[in-house]
C-alpha cells in the first residue's frame, strides 16, 4: 500500500451512492469491526438550526478530486461532521461549506455566544485575551523595520491586540465581525475596531495584517489570500497564526469544530499563500505561526512535494490519544490550566484596560 492510503487500524473509506452517504469499514488487527456512519452534509450551529451547505468534491486548495472522506463529532456540539483529506495536496476540510449569507449571520450575532458563552468578552477572558495578544505582539516585533508603522487585526475580538499594538507606537486598527465584540473594542480601549471582516480591508491600507486563529473560520482562503495582497503596500507583512493538524499537543476530543472549514499544516499554509506571499519566518511547534512577505508580483503557486504530502499523511494517521498523552505531553495540561486559571482570578473587578495595562505593557 503506497504511503498515502495508509490509515490508522486500516481504515478505508467508501462513497456508497445513496444521499452522499459514507460507508466506513474499519479492519482492527484484534478484532473485526464494521461500522456504518450515515454522514451528512456538514452545517455550522446558526440561529440554533441545521442547514445545507454546498457539497464540495474536489480540495479547495489545489483542486485536486483524490480525496479520502471520513467523519469527526464536532468538539462542541457533538454533531457529525463530514471532513476530507486531500491526497495530493494533505489540506483536511469540511466537505461543505456554508453560504456566505450564512456565515455573515453566524459571525456577527451568534459566534461569540456559541465558543464564549458571552455577548461581550468576560474580565477573564480579558485577561486570557490580552495574555495571548502580548505574547503575538512580542512575536512579531522583531520582524517589523522602519517602514511598517501602519496595523490592521482581521478577526480583532474584543480588540486586545490593537490597544496592545497601539501603546507600543503602532497604528493599529482591526476589523471584528461580531457586533457585541466590536462594539466592546470602541468603548472600553477606545480603539478604531470596525464591525466587519476583510472585505473592510482597503487598497494598499496597511503594512502589516494579522489574521490570529482567523483563516481557518474563512469559506475562501485563496481568495483572503488575494485580498490581502492588494490591502499592504510593497514590502508589507502578513501574520497568520492557525491550529496545525498536525501538531501532538493538540487533544483528539477538541479538534474538529463546525466552525473551522480547514485545517492546514505547514505545506498546506506555505502553498495556500505562496502565489502572494514569501515565507518569512515558519513556525510550527503547536501552533502554525508564520510570517509572511507581499511579492511584488502575482506568481504561479507552490504546490507540496509527492515527499512532504506523504509524510504529512501519514503523521496525520499517526494523531491519537497516545501521542498526544506521550510526544505532545498533553498529561501536563490540566495542571497548566489551573494555573492560568489562578492567574485569571486577579482580573476580577478591574476595567478591561487595566486589565491589559497590568499584564506589562514595558515587556513589548
């Protein structure tokens, strides 16, 4: 069996021809076992409804119709949610997408209450916010040079990073489609937040963009991709930070969400951006933090190597509960959150910008 049709516990997939349902026979060396999973057509949870979207069968990436289909319960709801992985390219995406009617809706009203169980960000979650955004902040500092003064945040939340970005001298605005969200940025840090996603991003309008855990939840990457680049000017940067698909510190039971349309890996990222952006800085331990420059010109994109596709398949087969408990140490973690939560604590009765004053703006 060639390196790309290996699977875990010799898992194959079938297309039975009845309503795009999925047959799945799985072959266990100690037992045999046949299950059916009648898959259906993914939705995200907007206004507490299922709804279709548009089936996909070829890879949004590269186009590619050599797919192999599987199923995963969302982290969240639980539903069933029906993925695809690119053999040609090693992109895992949801095999239907919502409308952009529907995710304009789900973005602006519902999304923050689904994931944050709030309206407007909590003082914990403040905290949290604001920890992660300094964090990035210091991150990316050191890539910026004399000429990049001007910041846009796409998917700017609560606005953490831009009051951050702004104290150590940026100009820093973000655009944030969740009314509730937006609106907190504007009153509390008193920071331009525009309630809207990148297609509030103008021509040649900013030197750096950020896109924080924000590209994933985008039903047209290539198309971001494009829009971006015409939003910098010559020399800009874009940041982009994603959950890695193949990262071991990552636990199987939250993985999969319905709000997540992909999920890319280094080759994948590189390639999706390769036709705008040269890579600047790659990281991938955990988290898939990369730094991108604009090219001058539009090229021809960058697709994987045969090489690296197979060996990211084949750690994505690897992904389990024991590596993620041994290589990924994901033992470690309920300790390492009850500590964050200890730290959290301290943010309670204080306003959202003392707060993020008080975490150490003179460390950036």
């Amino acid at each position: 069996m060639a390196a790309a049709d290996r699977r875990p516990w010799g898992e194959h997939d079938l297309k039975c021809p009845y309503r795009n349902k999925l047959l799945q026979i799985s072959f266990c060396p100690w037992a045999f076992v046949v299950r059916v999973i009648w898959a259906g057509p993914v939705s995200l949870k907007m206004r507490r409804s299922n709804r279709r979207g548009l089936m996909m069968y070829r890879c949004h990436l590269c186009a590619s119709t050599h797919l192999r289909l599987f199923s995963q319960p969302d982290a969240k709801s639980r539903q069933v949610l029906s993925l695809a992985l690119c053999r040609d390219c090693s992109l895992v995406q949801q095999s239907s997408l919502p409308d952009q009617a529907e995710l304009h809706e789900y973005y602006s009203r519902n999304y923050r209450q689904d994931y944050k169980q709030s309206v407007v960000p909590t003082p914990y979650r403040v905290h949290r916010a604001g920890r992660v955004a300094l964090e990035r902040l210091n991150r990316l500092l050191p890539h910026l040079n004399a000429h990049h003064h001007t910041l846009c945040d796409v998917g700017a939340g609560g606005g953490e990073l831009v009051y951050l970005a702004c104290q150590v001298g940026l100009q820093a605005r973000g655009l944030e489609p969740h009314e509730g969200y937006s609106e907190f940025a504007r009153k509390q840090y008193d920071v331009a937040v525009e309630t809207g996603g990148i297609d509030g991003l103008s021509p040649a309008s900013a030197d750096v963009v950020t896109l924080f855990h924000v590209l994933e939840h985008l039903p047209d990457p290539l198309q971001a991709m494009a829009q971006i680049h015409q939003g910098l000017g010559p020399g800009g940067l874009l940041v982009i930070e994603v959950p890695n698909i193949l990262q071991w510190d990552a636990s199987p039971a939250n993985i999969y969400f319905g709000a997540h349309l992909f999920y890319f890996n280094r080759h994948t990222l590189l390639a999706l951006a390769s036709a705008h952006f040269e890579p600047v800085s790659v990281v991938d331990e955990g988290n898939l933090w990369v730094v991108l420059r604009r090219r001058d010109h539009v090229v021809a994109p960058q697709w994987p190597r045969a090489s690296e596709v197979n060996l990211a398949i084949e750690r994505f087969d690897q992904k389990g509960w024991w590596s993620y408990l041994t290589r990924g140490q994901g033992w470690r973690k309920p300790w390492k959150r009850l500590r964050q939560r200890q730290d959290e604590k301290t943010a309670a009765g204080l306003t959202p910008q003392r707060i993020l004053d008080r975490l150490g703006l003179n460390r950036c």
